[in-house]
C-alpha cells in the first residue's frame, strides 16, 4: 500500500512538472510572434521609400503597406526570433498590377540587412539597370528579378554577394558576358539567364562559374563556340539549358560522363555530327532530352537498351531512321515524344501504341511512318496532343482519348466516314485536310462545335449536306445550342469536297470566326447579308468555284479586318457597287511597306494562333499560289473573276490602296479602266481580261511600282499601249491580245505616226476635248478629199461644188482660227 502511494506522489510530481514545462513553452511561444510584428522601425522606413517611388503604389502588391506593422505588409516576412526583416517577396500576383518605377530602385532596402530572400519578378523597371547595390546584400541566399525589363550588363557587384546560392536574371535584356567577379558566388547553385541577349564564347561564361553549379538555364541568348573541354569541370550540373542560341560543332562524348544528369536542351543550336552510345554511358538521371532543330544523327545499336528512362524527348529535325527507333520500346514513362522529320521511312512497331498509355504530347510528322491507326485511341487517357501529319498512316479516324485537345492527321491515308462520335469532349484543334475522308459530316459534329477553334476538313471525299446545328422551335434552349454552336470557332476550311446546300448557318453564331473557306464545293444559294454583319473578326473569305447566285451583299463592307476576299468561279450577278470597295484592311499598306502597329489593328488576335496551322491558297500571277505563316498577312487580294458581273468598275477602287491582287477576269464588265487603278500602289497582280472594257488603257497603270503581272486581254480597249514606269517591264503581247483596236509594244501593231494615246492629250478648262479637233479634222480631210476630187467627174457637178466650196472654206477658216485660239491660249496656261 506505501508503494503504492509512493508511485502515486511521484507520478504526481512528474504531471506537475510536464504541465510547468508546457506552460514555460507555451510563453516562450507567445513571446516570439510579439518580436516578429514589432517590425524594426528603420526597416519600416526602408520599406516606405522603397514604395515612394512606384508609379501607381494603390493598384500594387503595395497596396496593403499601410500601418507601422511592416511585418504584416503584403510580401514581406520578418524573423519570428528577431523581428528582422528576412524575406521580400514582390513578385506580381493574378490580382496587382507590376510595380512601375518613377525612378531607381531605392538604395534604402540596404537597412535590411538581415534579407535572404529577393524577389521582384514580372514586374516593370522601366528597362533600368540592375542596381549595383544588391550587390551589399552579405546574407542574400535567393535573388530574382526575372521578367522585370531590366536592361544592360550584368552588375559585376553581384559578385560580392548569395551566400548567394540562386540567381535568377531570366527574360530581361541583358547584355554582354556575365563578369568576371560571378567566380567568386562559390556558393551559387542555380543560375538562369534565359532569354537575354547575353553574348561570347561559352567557354569563357563556363569559366566564370563555380564547378559546383547544378542547374545551369542558358537558352535564348547568343553564345557562340562549342561544347568542347569545358563540360567536363561541370560534373555537378543536373539540369544544362543552352538551348536556342549560336552554338556550333559536335556534342562531345564527354557529355555521358555527367552522372547527375536529368535535363539536357541542346535544341535549336547550329549542332552538328553523330550521336552514339557512348554520349549516354552514365546518363542514368536524365529524363528531359531536347535535341531538335540541329543537324545531328544519332546511330545506335538496334538491341540497346539506354541506361535512362525518359520522360520529355523530343528528337525533332535529327536523323534517326530509317527504321523507327527501336531503344523507344525501353521509355516506358514517356509523357512527351517529338520526332518529327526525323527521316524515318518505316512501319509503326506493334509495340509502339502499348508503351503510350501515359503519353501528354505525341508528334511523329513529316515522316514516312506507315501502318494502320487502331479503332480507340480511348487508352491514351492523359493525352492533350497527338500529331501524325505527313506520314503514311491509313485507316479511319479513330476514337479519341476523352481530354484530347488537338488532333493533326492531315495529310495522310485516312479514309472511311467520320465517326459518329470523336469522343474528345474539350478537343480545340481538329486538323483532318489531304485524306480521303468520304460520306457526310455526323450530326455529332455540333457537339463538338461547342469546343472547337480550327476545323479543317478540306481537301477530302465529303459530301452532302453539313449537318442541322440547332434544334427545332423557337425555345429559349433552342436558341441557346445555336448560339453555342461554334461560339469559339476562329478558323474554318471545308476547302475540296463535295459538300452541298446552301450557305451554312451555324456560322452565324462563330462571332470569332478568322478565316472561312467554303472553296472548291457545290453550295448555292444567295451569300446572306449577315456574313457582314455577324463576322467582325472574319479577315479571309474564300467561297471560290461553288454555285453561289445573286448579288454581291454590300454588308460585305462592314467587315473592317477583311484581307481576302474571293468569290471567284460562281454564278454572282449585278454590279460592283461603288460602296462595295470599301474594305477597311484593304485600304492600309501591307506591313513590309507602311506602320506594321496600324495594320495590326486589323488583324485578329486569335489568327495568330493559327499562324502554323495552315497555307493559304491564293490565285494571283497568272497561277496558283500558297502563302504560308506570315506571308499570310501580306496578301490582301479582292477576286471577283468569273462570274456575271456587270456595269463599270467603280472610281472608288482606288481607295483599296494596300490591295495585292486585283482579278475581275470573265464578267461582263464595260466601260473604260478608271485611272484610279493608278493609285493602287501596292498592287502586283491586276487581271481585267476576258470583259467588255472598251477606250484607252490609263496611263496611270506605269506607276504601279510592285506590279509584276498584267492581263488585260480579250476586251475592246483602244489606242496606243501607254509606256514608261512598270509598263516597260511587260514585253509579253499576249496579255493585250484581243483588243483589235490597239497599237504600240509590245504589240507588233504600229500606231499612225500622229496617233498619239488619248489619254495623254491636254483638255481645255472649259471642258473641250482635243482629241475631238483632231478626229474632227482628220474625218474633214478625208470627206472634204473625195468630195473635191470626186465631182471633178462632171461638169454641172464640179461647178455646183466649187460654189458650195466657196462658202464652206470661208466657215472652215473661222472654225479653224478660233480653235486654234484655244490651243495657243491653253497651252501657255499648262
């Protein structure tokens, strides 16, 4: 019973004690919190200068810097143990704008003496220097100013610095070499310079850096040199990005021997020479290997078996066929595989669709990979891209992965229909052009016309009607799937088919609609007028060769951004409407011959993002032609050929003034060619042929300076050919044949040695034309010649003549002197 009271007291007496420990602990807890919020008051003073000299402090990450509690201030973190100031972080948040600098950063933050940590990234320094005083920070561990439009040299005082261990200077335009002094940041582990415009030779930066650097983000500046020697003294290196810059030679075997090795981006260099086995000895690490955009070949033994497993390659542009890779079949954690244009000329391995199965991103285009796509591509559950473009693929479109969000098989030999159901509910690209796709396009389409941005389906075997997008009745939920239907469509190309019926209405609901090209099918019916209306971003239009009647709608002209417009081959009739002419993108100089920030104004946005996507074919120069990336936005073309037009071309057409290519070949045009055309000065294709034009072609036609193809054949036009400027360069008489009544070169028709072109002979002020007189007197001369000579046949007749004579000269003589007059007088006025 004592000892059981005994252990009873002692027990006791240890609670006691527990509970007098957790008390202690607990005040030693509460007190630490009370010395962090104190915040050091020349700290605080510091902090507020630093925010005096932003721009718009209110609108700021700085916004909440109110109060004398600085460590509670947004970004800013103090020691719980002293109160220090420790940790800045600045950097821009979804919600602020970027801090903008109405002068230098304040040498003030120099009070903090106690920071390690520094972060101003994404914000705007107004491409200011990097301040040579962040180089006094002794106990700086961490430094970014990343994204910040810095600008100039690196500052040698950064030097002096890390403790500095991490160094972040990325997306800046810095320039130069790094200097000398960053020999001294022993400490430095992290060094990122990406995208600057940092230059030399890459074995003199190497030499400026710590052995000990372990990831090393170099690309996209302009080194130069090579990959010799130095990579062997940077054994610590984990991650070497020297991607994008001017690097030249072969990659060295040596690389093999990085043993810590696990992102590699040698991509987009001047790299040349082979790859072998050896290259990968000790790679054991490496999981990201980018290699693309170089002149390599990588030659292995069929049977190796790498010591690494990939996760990111991306082989692109290297030579490794032609038999597809078989060391592929070992990367069984592959999540990013591109091999485009790799030369590989072989059939797809069975093997290939079962080590996929965590495939995000797959491109194996522009080879010459054959085999046939398997019904579901359902098991690649994780993929967002699959691209298989210009291979030799056959089989039908297949069942796609449901988080798919772009499919490129175009231009191979995929057949059969559509599937019922594509099965990729968010999929934003659909890129199917140069297959042999037949039957009609499913119902099911318009679901997925909810998600799509690009649709291509051109160039196939599709026919039919396209499918009805809406449902019936006039039901707000009606009218709700109508206006979802192809909400986010900016491109559009059922280019090559069959298709039929009228002017597709779910494209009254793509308000983002970019491009549309209806060309090359069999749709009829009237163009509704609210293609100009609904369409605001539409800046190509293409229904070329279909069956379209009626007339040209002039809410047409509501489409400022319009660059192309053709609606050649079709059965259009009426006239081209003065108002019709006025295109607002069309009236701008193209980018390379006047302000490229105007024109942009009337380029969409969302084009851009097509800007790889497609070609653009255009007929201009007397043949076919194919615009590709930003070519595109150079060609602005109006091409109304080959239809039932009639009437004059309007003045007005003179306003088009950034205009291309002008064609309005086969109509039924008269009237003369206005001299307006003369002020198209960025015109290098003009076709008229093939109309009813009649009276002189206009000498205004020599000062299209850019003009390098003329047809004006088969009309009625007149007179002398006009010479000088551009005209001179067009020595082809076939591109006025057919116009009987001209003369001059190139033609071998010679003009009478007074016949001189109409449209260079002076008019009077009062609205008399000379060239009148002289018909006049040259008709007179010929009359007046066998009127004499012709009555000197009989007596009776010649007397009668000779008195009527006498009273005409007598008129003629004041006809003639008045006249004469005129000219004088009109000619000392010019």
């Amino acid at each position: 019973m004592a000892m059981l009271q005994s252990s009873t007291a002692h027990l006791v007496l240890l609670l006691r004690l527990c509970l007098l420990l957790l008390y202690m602990i607990s005040y030693a807890l509460s007190m630490e919190p009370e010395l962090g919020e104190s915040c050091i008051a020349s700290e605080r003073d510091a902090l507020v200068s630093f925010k005096e000299r932003i721009t718009d402090p209110a609108r700021s990450l700085l916004s909440s810097w109110e109060g004398q509690n600085c460590c509670r201030w947004r970004g800013v973190m103090c020691s719980n143990r002293t109160g220090h100031v420790v940790k800045l972080d600045l950097r821009v948040l979804a919600e602020f704008l970027p801090i903008s600098m109405s002068s230098d950063i304040s040498p003030s933050l120099l009070a903090l003496e106690h920071l390690n940590y520094l972060n101003l990234s994404f914000n705007n320094f107004g491409g200011r220097q990097i301040p040579k005083f962040i180089g006094s920070f002794k106990n700086l561990k961490y430094l970014d100013v990343s994204n910040a439009n810095f600008s100039g040299s690196v500052p040698p005082q950064l030097g002096n610095t890390t403790s500095l261990e991490e160094l972040r200077l990325g997306g800046n335009d810095l320039v130069g070499m790094i200097p000398e002094t960053m020999k001294n940041l022993h400490k430095l582990k992290v060094l990122d310079l990406r995208g600057n415009q940092i230059s030399g030779d890459i074995a003199r930066l190497m030499e400026r850096l710590s052995h000990k650097i372990q990831s090393l983000w170099l690309g996209s500046n302009y080194l130069t040199g090579n990959l010799l020697g130095w990579i062997t003294h940077k054994t610590s290196l984990s991650i070497l990005d020297l991607s994008n810059n001017n690097l030249t030679g072969s990659i060295p075997s040596e690389m093999g021997k990085l043993t810590n090795l696990s992102y590699l981006d040698l991509s987009s260099n001047q790299l040349a020479g082979m790859i072998i086995e050896d290259h990968f000895t000790s790679l054991t690490r490496l999981e990201t290997l980018h290699l693309h955009n170089n002149s390599l070949t990588i030659i292995v033994h069929p049977n190796w078996i790498p010591p690494f497993r990939l996760k990111d390659v991306d082989l692109s542009s290297c030579k490794l066929g032609p038999h597809f890779p078989a060391w592929i079949q070992s990367q069984t954690n592959i999540t990013v595989l591109r091999m485009s244009s790799a030369g590989i000329a072989d059939k797809l391995p069975n093997w290939f669709w079962n080590i996929i199965s965590q495939i995000q991103h797959l491109d194996l285009s522009l080879n010459q990979i054959s085999g046939v796509l398997p019904m579901t591509l359902e098991f690649m559950s994780a993929a967002e891209t699959i691209v298989l473009s210009s291979n030799k693929f056959q089989g039908q479109v297949p069942q796609l992965p449901i988080g798919l969000r772009y499919l490129d098989l175009s231009r191979n030999y995929i057949s059969g229909p559509l599937p019922l159901n594509l099965g990729a509910i968010e999929l934003y690209y659909l890129l199917l052009p140069y297959n042999r796709i037949s039957g009609t396009i499913p119902p099911s389409m318009c679901n997925q016309l909810r998600s799509i941005q690009v649709l291509d389906l051109s160039n196939n075997h599709l026919s039919g009607l396209l499918p009805q997008c809406w449902t019936s009745g006039n039901s707000s939920r009606a009218k709700t799937e109508l206006r979802d239907v192809g909400s986010n469509l900016g491109f559009i190309s059922f280019r090559n088919n069959s298709l039929s019926g009228k002017f597709p209405l779910f494209i009254r609901s793509c308000q983002q609609l970019s491009f549309l090209d209806l060309s090359y099918n069999n749709f009829s019916g009237n163009l509704p007028a609210w293609i100009g209306t609904r369409l605001p971003n539409l800046a190509f239009l293409l229904l070329k060769s279909n069956m379209f009647s009626g007339y040209i709608p002039l809410e047409l002209t509501k489409l400022d951004r319009l660059r192309i417009l053709d609606l050649a081959h079709n059965n259009l009739s009426g006239t081209i409407a003065p108002s019709l002419v006025n295109f607002k993108a069309m009236s701008l100089i193209s980018p390379y011959k006047g302000d490229v920030n105007t024109i942009a104004a009337y380029i969409p946005a969302n084009i851009n993002a097509y800007n790889d996507t497609f070609s653009l074919l255009v007929d201009t120069k007397g043949q076919t032609l194919e615009y590709q990336k930003d070519k595109i936005f150079f060609m602005l073309s109006l091409d109304l050929s080959t239809n039932s037009l009639t009437g004059e071309i309007p003045e007005e057409i003179g306003a088009l003034a950034g205009l291309t290519n002008l064609n309005l070949s086969a109509n039924r045009l008269t009237g003369n060619i206005p001299k307006t055309i003369g002020d198209l000065r960025s015109l290098e294709s003009l076709d008229l042929s093939n109309n009813e034009l009649f009276g002189e072609i206009p000498s205004t036609l020599s000062a299209l300076t850019f003009l390098s193809h003329l047809n004006l054949s088969y009309n009625n036009l007149s007179g002398r050919i006009p010479s000088g400027g551009q005209l001179e360069t067009f020595e082809n008489p076939t591109i006025y044949i057919g116009n009987n009544n001209l003369c001059g070169p190139p033609t071998s028709k010679n003009c009478s040695r007074n016949q001189t072109s109409m449209s260079n002979l002076p008019e009077h002020e009062d609205g008399y034309d000379m060239s009148s007189f002289y018909l006049s007197m040259g008709i007179g001369f010929a009359v007046g010649f066998w009127v004499v000579f012709g009555t000197l046949f009989k007596r009776t007749w010649r007397t009668t003549n000779f008195l009527f004579l006498d009273n005409i000269c007598d008129r003629i003589y004041v006809f003639m002197i008045l006249n004469w007059a005129k000219l004088i007088a009109s000619s000392k006025k010019k």
